[in-house]
C-alpha cells in the first residue's frame, strides 16, 4: 500500500509535468504567434509588389505618350520603379537583407519562385515599352504582362492566406492545450488541497501560483487579445493585450467590456447586438469562426477595427460548448492601409480600363474584320508585297477547294492562276500595289481539283494610311462561271426562239430577236432598238384603256411580283395590229435594270376564242327562246287542260245524271290522264322558268315538323292504294326556319311521291334531324324499300329526263323532271340533297338544309313541340 507521503510526492510530480508540458505548450503559442504576425507582413509585401508593377506599368506608359519635354523624365521614373519592383522581389526570395522573405520550402516560396521569369519580362516590357520608337503592339502586351502578373502574385497570396488559416488553425488548437492544462493543474490543485497535511497543501498551492504565475505570464506576452466567454455570457477570463487593444483600464473589467460587447459594429456599420456576437453564436452553433471583422465606436468618432477568431470549448464529447475562447487582434492600421490601397488600385483600375477599353475596341475591330471576311458573299484574298496568300476567308476554300491553312504563305500567282493568265494577273497585282484599285477583272483560276473557274474580282491596296505606300492588298471575288453559262444559255434563246424576245428601259428597246422582226414585219433591228413597247402599239387597247397608261401599270406590276403575264394589242410597220400575249421579267444586264418582254402570238387562239364564244351565245340564245316560248305557252296550255279536267269531274259526280259503268270508267280515265297530263306541264314549266331565270324565292317562316305532317297526309292515300306505309319519324321540339315554303313543300312531294311510286311493298319513312342545342332543323331524309338505282345511274338521276334505266320508264312512267326539279329547288333554297341507295333494298334522298335564314330580319316565332 502506498504511503501518504509517497502519494503526495506522486501527485507533485504529476503536477509539475503538467505544469511543463503547459510551459512548453505556451512557448508554441509564443512561436506560432510570431510567425502568424510575419505572414501577415509576408501578405502586405506581396500586395505591395502589385503595386509596384501597377507603378512600373503607368510609368512606362506615361513616357510612352507623354509631350518630348518631359519623356526624360518619366523614363528615369520608369527606371526607378524598374530598380524598386526588382530589390522588393529579390528581398522576398531572401537574396537580400532588409524585408520580409517567404519560408524557405514553403508552397507561397515555390509559387513566387516561379515568377521570376515573369518578373523579368514584365520589366523589359516596360523599359520597351517607355521607348517613343518602339511598336504600338508593346502597350497591349505591357498590359497583358502586368495583368498575368498580378493574376500570378493573387495565387501566391492565395497560398500564404492557406499556410496563415492552417497555422491560425494550430495556434488555437495549442491555445485549447494551454487551457486544458491550466485546468488539468488546477484539477491536481483542488486535489492536493484535499490532503491533510498542511505541507503538502503549501507545497501544492505554491506550485500552482507559480503555474498560474507561468500562464499569465505567457497570455500577458501575448498581442492578441483572449477572452474567454461562457454559455451564459459571462466573461471569465481576458489578458492584458484584451483590456490595452479595448482601451479599458483596470477597474471592473468585466463590466467595460460586457458594455463593448453591445456597442459592437460589423464591416457594413449596423449594430451586432449580443446574439450576433462571435462568441455567441459558436457557443449556439459549436462551430468555429474565422477572421471576423468587428468595428468598436470610439468616443472621438473613430472607430477600433479588430478581427476576432472563435473556438467552442466542450466538457465532453457530444455535449454542447460550455465557453468559447475568442483571439482577437487590432487590424485598423491594416484596413487603413487596405482602403489606401483599394482607393489605389482603383485609381489603377480606371486607368487599367481605359486601357482595356482600347484593346478591346481593337479586338472588336479585328473580329469585326474577321466576321465580314468569313461571312462575306465573296472569296476574300489578302495578299502581301511579295505577292504571298495572308488572308483567306470561308468562300476562297469554297471556290477554290484549298483550306485557309494550306492557301497561307503560298504564291498566289503560280499556285491558283492558270499557267495563260498569270502575267496577267501579276500586272494587276502590281498595279494595285502601285495604289490603283482595280475594279470588275475578270480572270479564269484553277481550282485544286484542276477545274477552271472564271472570277470577277475588285482589288484594293492596303496602306496604314493614306499617305503611306501599299503594304499589301485585298481581292474580292465572285464566281461566275454558272453566270456566264446562264448567260450563254439566255442568248441562244434569246436568239433561237419563236417568240419575240425584247430588253427595253425607260430610253426604249436595247436588243430584240429575230422572231419579233418577224412578228413586226420590221427589215432591220435599227427600226425597233430605241422605240419604247408603247410606240409599237396602237394608241388605245381594245378596252378603250390608253396603252401608255396600261404599259407602265403592267411594268410596276411585274416589278413587285417579279413577273407578270398579260394579253396586249401590238401594231405592226405596216399599221396591222395583232394579239400576243406578254410576259414581263425584271432583270439585271450590266449593271442596270431592264425589263424582258417576251411576245407570244395568239392570234389563232383568239379567233378560236371568238368563235366558241359565238357559239355559246348562239346557244344561249336558243335556250333562253324556248323557255320565254313555255313560260308563254302557260296560259295556252293550262286553260284547256283544266276545262278537261273540271267537266270529268262534273260527269263523275253525277251532276246531268247517273252514268253507265262504261262511261263512267272512261270518264275516270280522262280525267286520271287529265291530271297527270297537268303535273306534267307544271314540271316543264318550273324547268321553264329555273332557266329562263324567272323563278322567284317566296321567303317565310316555315314550320319544317308541319309541313312534312301535312305533305304525309296528302299522299297518305295514294299510298294506302299500294298497301304501304307512311310514317314520320319527327323530333319533339323543332325550331322553325326562314325559307320558302312552296319551294320545300314541292321538294317533299317530289321525293315521297317517288318513294311512293318506286315501292311495291314495305314502308316509306320520313326523317327529320335537328341540333341538339338550338333544335334547328339539319336534315330531312326520306327512305324506302323499293326497288333502288343502280350505283352507275346514282350521278345522273338528278339531271332533266334522266331515270334509274329504260326499264323503269316502262314499268312505272314518267318524264324524268321530279329528281331535277328537286336538285333545282334545293339549291335555290340554300340546301344540299344526296342519294344513297342499294339495288332491290331500296333508296335514301337526304336534304341537308342550310345553317342560316334565307332572310335574317324575319321574325320567328318560338318553336313548338311534336
């Protein structure tokens, strides 16, 4: 068993070791510290290096525009500001004494090794670059250098700001160990003082004074100021950097700073408040915070800027922080320097855009040149002194099949002009590098698949200014070669042609063919060239319209439509006139716009014209003579036939007395042949008058369910003597219609009157179909079972004196006309009628009717029901 004293001897020992281990945890702090303020100077003078090369760049390019008098003197500038860029760059790699040097091994030294070539070019850039003498294309890549370099120096500050994060990162973690240690030795303290004897209690109390003493020690030798902050927002501990940055003196401590902590400002000036405050919201969050700015309003109206970095505290893992430890340091010096330094670079920036903004505005232009050279409708080829391709656009491939990349550099002469035409085409290359422009030259090419190609070409000389002689030149061409055969095949038919082929303007005809001397009677081209297409025409057209007039008419016309075709009256040499009909075409023919007049003769054709036009009028006139002849004929006609008609009716009847069987069924036949004889002449005379155009519409409000009951009971009889019947299949509400009646009725009687005759047996059905919404009458449709039409003989029944065949005129009658007179009258009326019908089945006639009134204003009564 362990002895007191050999207990108490043990826990000193524990107490001392942790004691150390916090001593040498807290020289680590010390160290790390040190080396967290060196990168931050590191950072500071590499952001000054971009500087100076802005400094470098906007005297180099001073010297360069700046009056003769004073160039000197912004050339020793830029010199200077060479020397400095050049010493500050060799004490950062530590070649020389006197600033700070990156660590050597460190991944910023290896990056900002890596821009020494860069530094080096940019300098000589720019001492290029202050010379008046040198080339215009030096500023750009002066700029561009200096940019690239900048771009450069960003990734090395990049690199310390990364190596600055993952030291800040093990300060905290060392100053967590301290922290832990101090509360380990307090815990062997506490332990200590719980043992009896009054020595080891001394022993323990003096050890942890002077651990306590340590500590303090070291967080006294501390810069940064430390609090640390429990849950409930007590401050608990702070070091003396916390009360020298905040500026509070010795007295309540604790209370001055809770009284900062609410005054506190963020980067954009708005009031934190305590929820917002760093070491707030990791205790909330238990996540760290990093490089937070922080603003405290002083009382002369400045303000303290720091930057504070938080650390969550945690008793055991899984449980939230109990305090968060917070480090905090006075940046306004630094945020002074960087507004400084922002204000600068902004400065720079204008500048820098200004600059950007002319080389963008040369960049546009090239691309600009480069768009119309590619999307040019013409081979584009650049040539230089040396009669060598430099530019070559999309079209020059196309025509002569050699890529951009191949045709560059090569001799345009001997590489794409046939062998025969090259002297030609290197006078002409030398004329415009002389500084004549060519215009409209054409010459053949070869392509590199060896065919020959004919190419109109416009040259200009290229100078870089008008003063200048020709450094070069730029051919435009376009092919022609399909032009030309176009224009071979236009002349021989122009030339060849049996029509009149004419080219006039507003000065007259400019050429003509053979075949309109021929169509004129003209000798010689002499007597038609310069006379206008008006003055080989009569003075007026057949219309009575002037021809000078209609001429230009028809010219603007053809100029909007591209071509227009017309009939024209056109005068001969000897004061003939003859017809043609004229195609007018705009076209281009050199340069200018012309009209081609192409002549053909109808002569023929219009005596053929005038002929079956006789013809037709001769007809017409016949038929309108007969039918004025059956409407006359009317009166003449019905008077008898009604006496007829009227006296057997008389004799029927019984009214002179009792007739014998015999008579009386003679008597019967007169008057059954009476009437058929009158429904006969009714139906010429309705053709009569459709065609001599005197049938008149009747138009009224129609109730369409009445009449087909009325027309139903009508020929209900005749019906029932076959032994059929009829019936009506009609909805219970049907909207009446605008229309004429008498004409519909006689459609109704027509079509079930022939159903009637053509049925033997079975049934006749009539069909009337509205629209569900309105109730409108659609259809009436009439079927029976009779014998039907042959599909072949459907077309035809609806003309005059037309039937199913021979054999139904035999067996049943008739003329022919009920069908016509139907098709007639429905058309009249607006309606449709269709036929479907089955041999020895039976037939179908649908009387589709029309969607409006025959008259709109008609009042209409409201529909009724069945």
């Amino acid at each position: 068993m362990v002895s007191l004293s050999e207990l108490g001897r043990r826990s000193r020992i524990g107490v001392l070791f942790v004691i150390a281990a916090a001593v040498a945890m807290l020289g680590v702090l010390v160290t790390q510290t040190s080396k967290q303020g060196t990168e931050a100077t590191l950072q500071n003078a590499v952001a000054r290096q971009g500087l100076l090369s802005e400094r470098l760049m906007s005297a180099a390019l001073a010297a360069r525009t700046a009056v003769p008098e004073e160039h000197e003197l912004w050339v020793e500038r830029t010199a200077n500001a060479a020397r400095d860029f050049g010493d500050a760059s060799a004490r950062l790699r530590g070649e020389r004494v006197g600033g700070p040097a990156f660590p050597p091994g460190s991944s910023a030294a290896r990056a900002y090794a890596g821009l020494r070539d860069a530094e080096a070019q940019l300098i000589t850039t720019a001492q290029h670059a202050a010379d008046r003498l040198g080339p215009s294309a030096v500023q750009d890549s002066l700029v561009s250098r200096q940019w690239r370099f900048v771009g450069a120096l960003e990734r090395v500050t990049a690199e310390l700001e990364s190596e600055s994060e993952r030291r800040f990162d093990q300060l905290v973690q060392v100053e967590a160990v301290c922290v832990i240690l101090m509360l380990i030795a307090l815990g062997l303290k506490v332990r200590l003082s719980l043992q009896p004897t009054e020595l080891r209690l001394r022993e323990m109390v003096d050890a942890l004074a002077e651990s306590e003493a340590r500590l303090r020690g070291m967080l006294d030798a501390m810069d940064e100021g430390m609090l640390l902050t429990t849950a409930d927002g007590r401050m608990v501990a702070w070091n003396p950097s916390a009360l020298r940055i905040l500026g509070i003196d010795g007295t309540d401590p604790e209370r001055s700073i809770q009284a900062l902590a609410r005054q506190l400002i963020d980067q954009n000036g708005e009031r934190l408040g305590v929820e917002r405050l760093p070491s707030r919201v990791t205790i909330r969050t238990g996540e760290p915070m990093r490089n937070i700015l922080l603003g405290v309003p002083r009382a002369d109206g400045r303000t303290l800027w720091l930057s504070e970095n938080t650390h969550p505290l945690f008793r055991a893992p899984g449980e939230p922080p109990y305090a968060a430890f917070a480090l905090f340091r006075d940046v306004t010096d630094e945020r002074q320097v960087e507004e400084e330094r922002t204000a600068q670079a902004h400065a720079l920036e204008l500048q820098n855009q200004e600059l950007l903004q002319q080389a963008d505005a040369l960049e546009r232009g090239q691309a600009l040149f480069r768009s119309l050279v590619d999307t040019a409708g013409s081979a584009i080829v650049g040539l230089d002194l040396e009669g060598r391709v430099f530019e070559w656009n999309r079209e020059a491939e196309a025509l002569f099949g050699v890529t951009r990349a191949d045709a560059i550099g090569r001799p345009y002469a001997e590489a794409f002009v046939t062998p025969r035409h090259r002297e030609k085409m290197r006078n002409g290359i030398a004329a415009v590098l002389a500084g004549n422009p060519l215009r409209n030259l054409v010459g053949p090419v070869k392509t590199r698949a060896g065919e020959r190609r004919t190419v109109i070409w416009n040259i200009t000389p290229l100078r870089a200014s008008p003063d200048e002689p020709a450094h070069g030149l730029i051919a435009a061409g376009l092919d022609i070669t399909e032009r030309e055969a176009s224009d071979e095949r236009f002349r021989i038919l122009f030339e060849r042609s049996s029509d009149a082929h004419l080219l006039y303007d507003d000065s007259g005809v400019i050429d003509c063919n053979d075949a309109t001397l021929r169509m004129l009677r003209a000798e010689r081209k002499a007597s038609v060239i310069g006379r206008s297409p008006v003055g080989l025409s009569p003075r007026r057209q057949p219309d009575g319209r002037l021809s000078v007039i209609v001429s230009e008419q028809m010219r603007q016309l053809a100029r909007v439509r591209g071509y227009y075709r017309f009939e024209w009256v056109h005068e001969r040499m000897d004061g003939s006139l003859f017809p043609v009909e004229v195609t007018l075409t705009p076209v281009r023919l050199n340069g200018r716009d012309v009209m081609l007049a192409v002549w053909h003769d109808i002569a023929e054709r219009k005596a053929a014209e005038d002929a079956l036009r006789s013809a037709k009028e001769a007809a017409e006139s016949a038929n309108r003579t007969k039918s004025e002849f059956m409407t006359r004929m009317n009166h003449e006609l019905r008077t008898p036939l009604t006496a007829i008609i009227g006296f057997s009716r008389v004799l029927l009847q019984g009214r002179e007395g009792s007739l014998p069987p015999g008579v009386q069924r003679y008597v019967e036949r007169i008057r059954v042949n009476g009437m058929h004889l009158l429904s006969l002449i009714n139906q010429i005379l309705d053709v009569a008058k459709v065609e001599a155009g005197r049938m008149e519409l009747e138009p009224e409000v129609v109730s369409v369910d009445r009449l087909v009951r009325d027309t139903l009971a009508m020929l209900e009889a005749t019906a029932e003597a076959k032994g059929l019947s009829v019936r009506g299949e009609l909805p219970m509400r049907v909207a009446p219609i605008v229309t004429d009646e008498g004409k519909l009725r006689q459609i109704l009687i027509n079509l079930i009157g022939n159903a009637i005759k053509f049925t033997e047996e079975g049934e006749v059905c009539v069909r009337v179909e509205t629209n569900p919404t309105t109730h409108r009458p659609m259809s009436i449709t009439v079927e029976d079972t009779g014998i039907g039409i042959p599909h072949d003989r459907q077309t035809k029944v609806f003309d005059p004196f037309e039937q199913g065949d021979s054999s139904t005129r035999r067996q049943f009658g008739g003329t022919g006309l009920g069908l016509s007179i139907v098709k007639t009258f429905a058309g009249l009326i607006g309606a449709r009628i269709r036929v479907e019908s089955e041999v020895g089945r039976g037939t179908s006639f649908t009387l589709t009717l029309p969607e409006t009134d025959l008259v709109q204003d008609l009042a209409l009564p409201p529909s009724r029901s069945a």
